[in-house]
C-alpha cells in the first residue's frame, strides 16, 4: 500500500491517504456537512473552488447561443488552433490540435498510450 508524502499509507479503496483530521468516511461527510452549510449562509458567489474540479459554467444569456459542440468550433477553431500552435511552437503544415474537456483527455490517454500507429 503507497503512502503520501507525509508517511499516511493510502486508504483501502481510496486514491488518497486518511490522516489525524479526516480519519474515515464519518469525518468526510461532517466536513461536507459544514461546506454545504456556508454555502447556504453565505451564498453561492462567496465560495471559491481551489480543486480544479470546477463544474459550474456561469454564462449570460446571450453567450447561449455559442455554448454548441458545433456551433463554437465553426466559428472559433481556426483562431484557437492559430493561438495554440503559436503558444506551442507548432508548424499548421505538420501539427494540429484537439480541445479536450476531463472526461475526453482520460479517454484518450489510454488510447494514445496503448494503440499504435496504423492499428485499426
């Protein structure tokens, strides 16, 4: 069983280790209990997500329109693969991009990793 970098072995079924503060499952959910609670005192807007597991996707009314798997990249994708091969130093005649959400990049990992050129 793995450790984090503090010695806490790595829970059983968990991708993390347990420590003194959150010890178990009863513990997890009293934090939740108190998060969810300022929530609901305080306000949506008075809450910061540091996780980087963002899920909220605020938008006015009129931003609706482009919120479109079709609709954004017919009117945006050049521009973007433009920006993009000039921040990463890529050539148009030899490179292209993708746009990947979480889910998208977990799925194509794998596939990237475990599929070679020219299998079909």
């Amino acid at each position: 069983m793995a450790a984090d970098r503090f010695g806490n072995p790595h829970a059983p079924n968990l991708p993390y280790a347990r420590g003194k503060i959150l010890a178990g499952t009863e513990d997890d959910f009293a934090k939740l209990e108190v998060a969810l609670s300022w929530i609901r005192r305080r306000g949506p807007r008075s809450i910061h997500i540091f996780t980087g597991l963002e899920h909220s996707l605020p938008m006015a009314a009129e931003e609706l329109d482009f919120a479109d798997d079709e609709i954004s990249p017919a009117l945006y994708f050049e521009r973007l693969k433009e920006l993009a091969l000039g921040h990463l130093g890529g050539s148009e005649e030899l490179h292209d991009i993708a746009l990947l959400n979480r889910l998208t990049g977990a799925t194509m990992a794998p596939h990237l990793t475990l599929v070679s050129r020219g299998t079909s």
